[in-house]
C-alpha cells in the first residue's frame, strides 16, 4: 500500500519501475492545499470584484457582502500560507547554476523536447520563479490590501496612497493570476504524475529521474529517507 | 431612496446598458448654497438628521465652530467654518455646507463594483442603495470630494440623499426646508445656475467681491450642488473645496482599459495552455538520452 510508503518513506532508490519515493511530506502538502484554497477565494471573490461581468462569481461564495468580508480574511490566511511555504522552501528554490544552464534550454521544455534538458534539482527554474513571483506577489497584495481595506483611514491629504493601493493590488492580482493559470496547468494536465504527488507525496522514480534528476541523484546517494532529505527535515 | 417615482439611468458595477435609460427627457434637479448668506446656524445639519432618523451624535470641539471634522456615515452634512486672512489682512469667516455634490459624472458609481449600489437618477441625483452594497469602500477612492462614508457595525457605505424620497414625492431636500436665511435654494439646474449667476454678479457689482462667482466645476461635468462663493477663485479656503475636482485618472484607468487589458490577457491565458496542450500534450517519462541526463 502506498500509504504504507508515506508514513514510513523507504530508502529503497534503486530504480526499478513501479518504485515510488517521497517528494513532498505531509507538511509540504497541507501546506500547498492551504495556499491552493486561500488563494482560489481571493480569485473568486477579487474577480467578483474586478468585473462587472463577473460579479456572479459572487454568488457562488456567498454574495457580495460575504465574499466582500472574507475576501482579506482568507488573504491574510493566504499570506501566512506563503510565509510557511517560504520558511519551508527558501533553500530549495534560490536560483542556482543547474537553474541557468535549464533557462537556457526552456525551449525545450515548452516544447516537451524533455531529452535535450539539462538536469534539475528538486525544483527546476520554472517552479522556482512562480514560487518567487506568488511570494513577492503576496507581499505586494498584502501591503496594498490593508490600504484598500482601511481606506477610510487614509487621510485625505495622502489620498495618492487610496490610488497607488488600488494600482498595485490590481498589478500584483494580474501577475500572480498569471502564473497560477501556467501552474495550474502544468501542475494537472501537462506534467502528469505532478498532482498526484501533491495529494499523496509521492513520485515514481522514473518521473523523479526524468524531470528531477539532480534532486533524484541526490537523495538516492545519500540512501535517507528521500523526501526527508529533500525537504531538510 | 425612491427608485420607484425616479428613473434610474446609470448603475454601479452593472454589466450591459441600463434599462430605461434615456427614455424620457427629465429636468436636472440641483441645490444652490449661498455661501455669502449663510449665518452658520446649523439647522440643515439637524434637519438632515431629523428627516433621515438619526440622533445626534457627539461633537468634537477642535477651536471651531464647526461640529466635526468631516461628515460621518451617520451625518451627512456639515458646515465647514474657516477663518481666512484675506489680502488686507482683515479677517473673514467663510460658513460653507458640505454634502455630497452630486456629479455628473460620479466618481463614487464609476469606482463601485457591487451591482446597483450605486444608481443615478434622471433628475441627476446619485443615490446609494445600501441593499445592494458590499462595502468594499472603492466609492471612497472614487470620490473627488471625500463624501462616501462607511458605518463598519452594517459595513454599508452612506451619504447624502439629496432627500431623493422627499425629491420623488415632489418635495424640496430638508436642509432647503429649515434654512432661517434663505441662502438654499433648490430648482432645477438652469434656475439655480441663473440665480447664483445674478447673485455673483451682484456681489460683483455691488459688495466690492470682485472675484465672487459660482463653483460649478466642470472637471466632474458640472454638480447637483453649486455654490455661490465670494472668492471662487479660491474654493480651497472654504473648508478644502477642491479647486479643479475630477475622478481621479487611476480610477477611469482602472474602471476604463485596465479592465480590457486584464481580461484579455487572462483569456489570452487561459486559450495559450490550452493551445499548448493541443500541440504538444502532455510530458512523458522516458530515459535520459545519456548518464548524465540529457546535454552537459
Ligand atoms: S462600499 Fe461603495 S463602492 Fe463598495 S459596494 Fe458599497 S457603495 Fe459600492
Ligand atoms: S460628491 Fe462624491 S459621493 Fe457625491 S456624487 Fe460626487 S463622487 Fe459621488
């Protein structure tokens, strides 16, 4: 049973098919499924609130009053979800060498060209730059939200701070929604095995030397607990 | 809030035209303030209470006459008192009723996201429907004039009426109706902007007000509220009446092309990895070309 796997994640990387490993912990997982669903209410409810012709999004969450209320509630909830995700991930999603040497190659990644890719780490230089822009993003909505959320207590002599608030949140929701779109793309249709392994944790070997091959390499050499050694924990 | 006598012809965060609107031609309805009559007696202020249901509520003494720094979400109106030094040093009181302004071109309904909170009337009223409201506070960014304000207990948003229930029953707004000097008045747009006009000329020509005039700024295409004003090349002594009001560009940009940059772009999106998946579906899993896992 595979849940038997991930309570007590094996060592066993010797990579013949069927053998899976660990890549994301429980922590990791809640931690991502927390974000995902804080992150959906601020889509739903802020594009309610983007658009006219969008404004039934409303009524799907409650109606306005109510999407209106949780709206920065579930932000805040988002913006310690990233905060986690960062005291978590920092290490693990700086930029390195391997990241460059991929860049250089996207093309091929888009084109799914998988073979001619330099090898990556646990995270290859995709994942890590939507993982940068949602933190940056967040800081950004965060800081802009509180002055749309108290914008009575903007004094009207420092009024440009009600426009640079409402200029900024727009900005940031646009480019965070962005990445979300490419993420949740890649995450179900185009890299198949990835939203299983962000439910149950869990990646075959042959998905884990094909797209990760360094972090791959890595935790089979140091023959621990493989998502244990990704993680740090 | 008497939808039911006056006809709606702009709504708030609505999708598609507006029903009805322009239809029937209706006269434009407008209050003119006599700033130059006004004793400061504050009646207006307890009649819009009174008519409106609210108490009174606590002042707050800051050396004025005047009852609080701004209006509230409880008190919509509010005579600002400002001492102004003028040019030869004598001193001079200005006494001026501030209330929403009812624009043309509302900033307030432009910035509102909520469907209906916002409507305006054919007689140029901007009325806001609380029922409808969510409390998003974009109307405050929205107004040129400060006047949208928020009740955090309901979270509705609230202002002057300009008595639209007394309006639409064919009365004259409350504060019309107690003033002691008769420095309100209320008619249509064209007798009140004639009225202020003779009067302006009259402090002209006869006071020695030489720059006397009326603020009817046309950065918000004009207002349902004029003033008459000694100096009006000076509103901004009168308890900060803008000088030049206009919706700020951040909020016509925002309510205006960002909204058509930002949908496209997401739909622009959404086609794209659909487009991706249709030509180049899905990764599959295979082995390195070579040990060490693909090009140097
Ligand atoms: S708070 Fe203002 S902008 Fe928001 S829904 Fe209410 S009236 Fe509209
Ligand atoms: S003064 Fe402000 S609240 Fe009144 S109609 Fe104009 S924009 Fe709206």
């Amino acid at each position: 049973m595979s849940s038997h796997v991930i309570s007590t994640p094996t060592t066993r990387t010797t990579g013949e098919p069927g053998e899976r490993i660990l890549r994301y912990t429980l922590g990791e997982r809640v931690n991502h499924w927390f974000a995902a669903f804080t992150y959906s209410y601020c889509l739903i409810t802020g594009l309610a609130f983007w658009s006219p012709y969008m404004y039934w999004l409303a009524a799907i969450v409650g109606g306005g009053p109510t999407a209106r209320f949780w709206h920065p509630w579930l932000g805040l909830a988002f913006t310690a979800s990233m905060f986690w995700m960062y005291q978590m991930w920092d290490r693990d999603m700086r930029i390195t060498e391997a990241d460059r040497r991929w860049a250089a190659a996207m093309k091929s990644y888009i084109e799914n060209d998988d073979q001619n890719l330099p090898p990556e780490g646990r995270f290859n230089y995709g994942q890590k730059l939507f993982f940068w822009l949602m933190f940056y993003g967040i800081i950004l909505l965060l800081i802009s939200g509180i002055g749309l959320w108290f914008v009575e207590g903007i004094p009207w002599s420092l009024r440009w701070l009600r426009y640079l608030s409402v200029t900024v949140h727009v900005v940031a929701a646009m480019a965070t929604i962005g990445g979300f779109i490419i993420h949740v793309y890649m995450g179900t249709a185009m890299v198949r095995g990835g939203f299983t392994s962000i439910i149950r944790g869990e990646v075959s070997t042959a998905w884990a030397k094909t797209h990760h091959r360094l972090w791959y390499e890595e935790v089979s050499k140091r023959q621990t607990p493989p998502g244990q050694a990704g993680t740090r924990r | 809030m008497a939808q039911a006598t006056l006809q709606i012809v702009k709504i708030s965060g609505h999708a598609g035209p507006v029903a009805g609107a322009g239809v029937e031609r209706s006269e434009q309805l407008c209050k003119l303030i006599d700033t130059t009559t006004c004793i400061g007696c504050k009646a207006c202020e307890v009649a819009c209470l009174e008519w409106n249901g609210y108490t009174f509520t606590e002042t707050s003494f800051d050396n004025s006459y005047q009852t609080m720094p701004s209006t509230a979400w409880n008190y919509w109106n509010l005579i600002k008192f400002n001492e102004h030094e003028r040019e030869d040093g004598t001193l001079q009181l200005l006494m001026r009723k501030d209330q929403c302004m009812h624009c043309s071109d509302p900033g307030c309904l432009m910035a509102c996201p909520a469907d209906g909170a916002i409507v305006q009337y054919s007689n140029g009223i901007v009325d806001f429907q609380q029922q409808n409201c969510i409390g998003c506070g974009y109307c405050v960014s929205g107004c040129p004039f400060d006047i949208p304000k928020f009740n955090s207990e309901t979270k509705k948003m609230f202002k002057c009426t300009l008595c639209s229930d007394r309006v639409g029953q064919g009365l004259e707004p409350a504060c019309i109706k107690s003033c002691p000097t008769g420095c309100l008045h209320f008619g249509t747009k064209e007798d009140m902007s004639f009225l202020a006009e003779s009067r302006a000329k009259q402090l002209r020509d006869h006071f020695g007000f030489e720059k006397a005039g009326v603020y009817d700024p046309a950065g918000v295409g004009g207002t349902g509220v004029i003033y008459v004003l000694h100096d009006v090349t000076n509103p901004e002594a009168y308890g900060g009446l803008p000088k030049d009001p206009h919706i700020p560009w951040v909020v016509r940009f925002w309510k205006g092309p960002a909204k058509w940059i930002g949908n496209l772009a997401m739909l622009f999106g959404v086609i794209g990895v659909t487009l991706h998946y249709f030509r180049y579906g899905p990764k599959e899993i295979h082995p390195p070309r070579n040990g060490n896992g693909g090009k140097p």
